[in-house]
C-alpha cells in the first residue's frame, strides 16, 4: 500500500509521542477499572504485546466460554431525520427518528447530490424537465456515499490507493468471526464541502484513514464512521487438531511470526489532506488513552469509531478504538452498538446443548463530544442485520436466530429468539429474553419500534409475530398471523399499520415451497394482538426482483402524500407455467410508483424504464421525490416524471463519461 511516510518515519513519529507524553493504559485482568503505566513507553509498549498477542489467537477457531462480560477502557471520559419524510421532497429511508445514513443520494428539495464512480454530481432538479449538472466534485477513489447536513456535503469514498489487497499471508484472507474475507490495506476517505452555493463548492477538510467502513450514522451535528482495520500479517496458522496443548503451541507459533513486526504496521493511520490534495500530516489513528480492551478476547481486527464535529468541520476528529469484529451498526440518537455474529466450531455449552452462533455486543454511548465505552455482552444465536436491533428507554432489543444440537444426537434446531439488554457497570445485562420462537423456521425481517416489536419467520408460509416489549424485563407474543409468501423488510405505516416487500410463494403438490414475484403488503396492528393482513400486491413472476428486498435505502417511502418508490427488475410469464420453479423471461428494469392508502392498498402509477439490470450487478437505483415528480437516480444517469403522467413525462440527464 502506498503510504506518505515510510516505516522508519512512522517509528520516528511514535518516539516523538513517547517521549513527549504519558497515556493510561488498560491492564486485563480485572472488570473495570485502570491502571497507569510508570512512562509512555509503557503505554505503546503493552499496546504492541496485546495487539500481537490478539492478531495470535484470533486467526485460530474460536471456542465459547462462560462470558463474564465488560470493557476494560483506558479511560471513562465524562460524557431530525425522520421515518417520514415531511416537507416539499422525500429524504433517505432511516432506521430511527433523529439517526441519518449515508446514501448514494442526497437531496435539498431543490439540488441532488450524486455518487458517480470517482465523482458527485450537483444537478438542479426543480423544474424537472430543465434538469442540469451546475457542478462536480473529483476524489481520489470511488465514491461510497454521501452525508447531507445543512449546506455541508460529506462524501466518503474508498481511496485509489486502498482498494482491500487480500491478505499476503499463506491463504487468500484471514477470516474474523463468521467467514468473512476482512481486506488488508483498505483506506477511507472522508471529504467535507460546503455547498452553501451548489454550483461553487467549497472545500472545507479532507482525511484518509486506515481501514474498512463497516457503517456510520449521523446524530446531531456529529458524524460517527466505524471502521474495521487488519494490518498485513505475515503468515500465521490458522487451524489446529485436538488438544488445549496444540492450540497453544499454535499460538505461540503465531506470536514468533509476529514478534518482528513493528507496533508501527499494526496500528491503523491517518492522512491529513490540504486543499491541493496533498498529504500535511500523518498520524496515528487511536492512541493508547482511547484505546479500550475488552474483558474476554472477540475477533482479530482494529476497531475504530471516528467521530467528527460537523459544527466545527475544519477541526480534527475524536477517535476510539479496540481489538474485537464488527459486522453489523446500529444506532440510536444516544448509543452507537457494534455487534459481531461468530461461529462457534468445537465446544459443547450450555449443558450438554451446543449453541453455533454467539453475538458479541459492544455500547458506546453518543452523548458527549465522543463516542465512549459504556458495555459489552453476549446473547445467542446471530443476527440478520441492522433492524435485528432497536434501542428504546436505554434497554437494547435484539433478534437472533439460533442454531443448536443435543451431544449425541444428530441433527441441528433452529428456532429465535428476543433479548433485552441494558448497561450497566461496563456491561450489556440480559434483563429479558424470549426464545424458542417458531422453532425449525428463519428469521426474514425484524424491526423495534418504541415498545413494540415484529418479527417475521418462513418456512411454508410468512408468521408476522407482534411482540409487545413494554416491560423489557418480560416480553411477550402478544400476536401471530400467518399468511403466504414472506417478507424481508418491515417499515412503518403510521401508527396502526405496517407496510412490508418480500415474496410471493406457492406450494406445489409435494409440499415444496417456490418462491414467485415480489409482494408489497400492508397489516393493520391497531389491535396489536390481533394483526390483520388488509392488502397485497404482487409485481411479476418467479425471477422478479428489487433492492429494496435487502437494502432499505432502496425503500422510498414518502410518508406525507403516501407514495412510494422501489427498484423492479421485472421477469414475467406469458403463459401460465407448468411447473411453479419455471423463472420468468426478462421484461423490464426500473423504478416502480405507487400512492399508498390504508384504505385501498396499492395505487400503481407507473413506471420509469432504466435499461440496465439492477440486482446482480454493481449497479444501483433510488427513488426520490420533489413536490409532484419522481426521480429515478443512478451513477449515470437522472430520469424525472411527473407523478400524475409517468409514462408521458419522462425527462434524461446523463452524466459526462456515461454510456
């Protein structure tokens, strides 16, 4: 990887700050608490021990443990967006009131912010058929996505130079956790504008930080990025037969592969990047001070939550960081959670039942200047993404799916399960949980929100569970209703009413199940006991499918004049099939328009063509709307209708470089 400074600088620069302050570090051992080291050098130098130390282990199958949970930090410090989108245009589809997400577009109701592929856009979107790009903004890499906050534009992009290598090591990747390929010399760049005038913008301050994005969230006027860092190890083992002794012996083999390797290659950096896009500074990224360690060991990577003042954009971020994985963020307005999902291969727990999956938890609470430590715990089984998680009244509720077996017994049980968690004294308690739900079915789609909870499970036909957690110390099933076909994701309707995509599904005469065309639904929850089913709307035949299905971002729901917009790649029949598994033919790729209503269901309006196949390949679409036009906005391209004549109305902006 290139790197502004080469090693012998970069220990340089590590003795400067050694011989120029003194840290606290955290000492393992003990539940919470600290320890201060006698000089700096103590500091890094414990640092360099335990990172190797963790690097060692972590490659290697990991085992469940009786878990006695909590964070050793180095130091405790003191510490509106919306559902719906209100107003003259809709906004990016978020999980909670008052958290926004990166998207690949943005919109001020007049202007969209664009991610092309090493570009964005500013096009002038009102009126809609005089669209126009009045300026672009070049990065250095490929465009990830795109924060709007007032008039400042925050694009994140993965930088040129850091595109993941796979590891040099003796196999392809290390795998952290569940079997994930983690790249090594991955970087981030973090590039802040003003766009008080779109058509000037403005450079403010612009970052390159060691590491993989897992996720970010915006809160407030601070900007939360979480990366995942993993150094290029030389080779390590990665496997070992039988015995405690072998697994030891393979550890220290793993530290002597190591013990060369300076503290400087270990530890993710950054660039300070001035105006002219060259490099002013490099740093590293977490010092020890910020460096928290937990209790018992959970993965192999460097964590870091970078945290930025967008009040104060020209200052440098706060970080925090630790050794542990993370697959999955959640966020609410007061606590950011990093949660990693990993398979358990060898020990028999909890009794004579082998649980294979564990989620490990950490809280980091969003109330200060920073983000800070304040728990970490375990619950069974692995979650299915972000909206397995939902915070309310400071108690975290969590969906896992479990996947057990008796000793001596073949055959694996699946079934789920809900768990309530709250902080305290450095960790996440189980104070409430719900298992064994639906026992031998998947979870689909889960979502929290205030006291309530839904969860929606198949195997033959769709159970939406509504789950009444008003008292997180004893939730409950309050409802069930089974339908056919099943849905993967789960969005609020109001009050009363959920609106959900999935798919349609048919039993053909063996009792297999065959999945067909997408399926919009909307269910009555006023009597949240009693769920009720009131409309379905089916789009195509087996083969049909949309983003929507596993990115929300996808899901535009403008929730003030009830429209909604989805990305269809459309496959249809001509004549009834023979066989309920026969895919359709290929028909149509787009942007589909309804009017939602809970009276009457889906209203289509129409459709906007975008000629290109959306799912399975790179590319991306979304759905936006300004007063009485919908957009449907890719990397290349920008095509608006009026609502009321879709199909008539259709206008192009193509992007400069675009086929």
């Amino acid at each position: 990887m290139a790197r502004s400074i080469n090693n012998n600088s970069k220990s340089y620069l590590i003795l400067i700050i050694l011989l120029s302050m003194t840290y606290i570090i955290a000492c393992k051992g003990v539940r919470v608490g600290t320890e201060v080291g006698n000089t700096s050098s103590n500091s890094w130098n414990e640092l360099e021990i335990y990172i190797k130390g963790e690097f060692s282990e972590s490659v290697l199958p990991s085992e469940v443990y009786e878990f006695e949970t909590g964070l050793v930090p180095a130091e405790l410090s003191d510490v509106a967006n919306d559902y719906y989108s209100a107003g003259d245009y809709s906004r990016t589809n978020v999980q909670e009131i008052g958290v926004d997400e990166s998207d690949k577009v943005k919109s001020d109701g007049t202007y969209l912010y664009i991610a092309g592929d090493s570009a964005v856009h500013i096009v002038n979107a009102v009126p809609a058929d005089s669209m126009n790009i009045i300026s672009t903004i070049n990065v250095n890499g490929t465009v990830d996505s795109l924060y709007l906050d007032n008039n400042t534009l925050i694009i994140l992009y993965e930088y040129s130079s850091g595109r993941g290598l796979t590891w040099s090591g003796s196999s392809p990747c290390i795998t952290v956790g569940l079997s994930y390929c983690t790249p090594v010399e991955t970087r981030l760049g973090v590039l802040i504008t003003d766009v008080s005038d779109p058509s000037s913008p403005d450079w403010i301050k612009e970052w390159i930080i060691d590491g993989w994005m897992v996720s970010s969230r915006l809160t407030g006027s601070k900007l939360h990025i979480v990366q995942k860092f993993l150094p290029d190890l030389p080779p390590l083992q990665q496997i070992y037969d039988g015995t405690e002794e072998e697994r030891a012996e393979a550890v220290a083999a793993n530290k002597a592969a190591l013990k060369d390797m300076p503290l400087s290659e270990l530890i993710p950096y950054y660039d300070v990047i001035n105006k002219n896009g060259n490099i002013s500074r490099t740093s590293p990224l977490i010092i020890p001070e910020d460096f928290y360690r937990p209790a018992e060991s959970n993965g192999g990577s460097v964590i870091s939550i970078v945290t930025i003042d967008l009040d104060n954009p020209s200052e440098d971020f706060k970080s925090k960081g630790l050794i542990a994985d993370a697959h999955t963020v959640y966020a609410s307005t007061d606590a950011i959670y990093i949660a990693s999902s990993q398979w358990n291969n060898e020990t028999v727990a909890l009794g004579e039942t082998r649980e294979y999956y564990w989620t490990f938890l950490y809280k980091f609470s969003l109330a200060g200047e920073e983000a800070t430590v304040e728990g970490t715990g375990e619950v069974r089984g692995k979650i299915l993404n972000q909206f397995s998680m939902g915070e309310y009244d400071d108690v975290l509720r969590i969906a896992t799916a479990s996947r057990t077996s008796i000793e001596g017994v073949w055959g694996v049980t699946n079934e789920n399960n809900i768990y309530c968690l709250e902080a305290g004294n450095g960790s996440l308690d189980i104070i409430g949980s719900l298992e064994g739900i639906a026992p031998g079915e998947d979870i689909y789609a889960a979502r929290f929100i205030g006291p309530h909870g839904f969860m929606v499970t198949f195997v033959k036909v769709d159970p939406l569970f509504t789950i009444d957690l008003s008292d997180p110390s004893n939730p409950v099933i309050a409802g069930e209703l089974h339908v056919p076909g099943y849905s993967d994701y789960i969005h609020p309707l109001g009050n009363d009413h959920l609106i959900t995509i999935g798919k349609d599904t048919v039993l053909d005469d063996f009792g297999n199940v065959w999945y067909q065309g997408l399926q919009l639904s909307i269910f009555d929850i006023s009597d949240f006991a009693n769920p009720q089913l009131l409309h379905s709307e089916v789009i195509g035949d087996r083969g049909t499918e949309s983003l929507a299905l596993y990115d929300h971002k996808a899901f535009t729901f403008w929730d003030e004049n009830g429209l909604l917009a989805i990305p269809v790649d459309l496959f249809e029949h001509e004549t009834e099939p023979a066989y309920p598994y026969t895919y359709g033919e290929y028909t149509f790729s787009g942007l589909y328009v309804y009017r939602i209503t809970t009276e009457e269901g889906f209203n289509y309006l129409g459709r906007i063509n975008t000629d290109f196949y959306i799912y399975y390949g790179d590319d991306w679409l979304r759905g936006l709307f300004i007063e009485n036009d919908v957009y449907a906005v890719n990397g290349e391209t920008v095509r608006s209708s009026n609502i009321d004549d879709i199909a008539g109305t259709v206008n192009t902006l193509t992007f400069p470089n675009s086929d």
